[in-house]
C-alpha cells in the first residue's frame, strides 16, 4: 500500500516537473532573479518552487479577422496575416496581441485617404508597412493583408 502511495506520488511529481512543447511552438519560463528563457520544442524538466511556465507561444502564422470591427474605417473588412517573431519581446502582451493589431490596423487606416476601387492592393500594401512599423518592436510580423472595400 505504501508502495502504491509513493508510486503515485512519484508519477504527480514528474506529471508537475515535465512540460511537453508542440512543434511551431515554445514555451516562456520564468526563473526568479533571471530573465525568462524560452524553451523550444520537445521535453523539457522545470524545477519546482524555482520555475514557472509562461506563455506558450505559437510561431505559426495566424489570421485576424475583420469585418464589424472596422466599419468606422470606411468600410473596409479583410484579414491581416501575422506571425511572431520575437517570442521574449511578444511574450508580455501575446494575450492582447490580437486586440493590438487591430488597434493598429484602425490607427493606420484612418490616417489614409480614402480609397477609390482601384486601389485596394496598393491600401493593403500601405496598410501592411503602417503594421510592420508600429508592430516589429513587440516582436510581431504583418506577412500579408487582404481588403476588401464595402
């Protein structure tokens, strides 16, 4: 009986230390008096009491989407291709980093003239510079943007 207590105890303990990381992914820790280190896909022992996971990361690309929520920007909807590409610089507001690209997308688009139908690429490609350069210090990447004028 003992036996099975310690087992199982034993089996908590590694469940608690061993973090499995996805590929495409990694993974914050947080190290008290150190700067946090990133840990790259595969697994990984943390130490208890002295580690503490932070973000998993997704380094794939990903899609926001808008449709209502730029409807005070003329019209406009599309979809805004991103990646991250600085994971230590991104890790503090990866849970905003959807509502800071739209943010951006907003600020950008209303500080551009209006479109005519003709130009919808060269607004998109405008529109993915204005991005890169108010997101490429959080650590984030515009890949592409695709509009579509109402």
């Amino acid at each position: 009986m003992l036996a099975l207590l310690v087992s199982i105890a034993l089996v908590c303990l590694l469940l608690a230390v061993l973090r499995r990381v996805p590929t495409g992914h990694v993974q914050v820790v947080h190290r008290r008096g150190h700067p946090p280190r990133l840990l790259e896909p595969g697994l990984h022992l943390l130490w208890p009491g002295l580690d503490r996971a932070g973000h998993r990361i997704d380094l794939t690309g990903q899609i926001l989407q808008f449709q209502d929520a730029l409807a005070d920007a003329r019209g406009v909807r599309g979809r805004v291709y991103w990646q991250v590409l600085e994971p230590e610089r991104v890790d503090p507001v990866i849970e905003q980093a959807a509502q800071l690209i739209r943010n951006s997308a907003l600020q950008a688009l209303h500080g551009e003239p209006g479109p005519g139908p003709a130009d919808q690429r060269a607004l998109g490609s405008s529109l993915k510079r204005a991005l890169n350069g108010m997101l490429r210090e959080r650590g984030l990447m515009v890949t592409r943007v695709e509009l579509e004028l109402a």
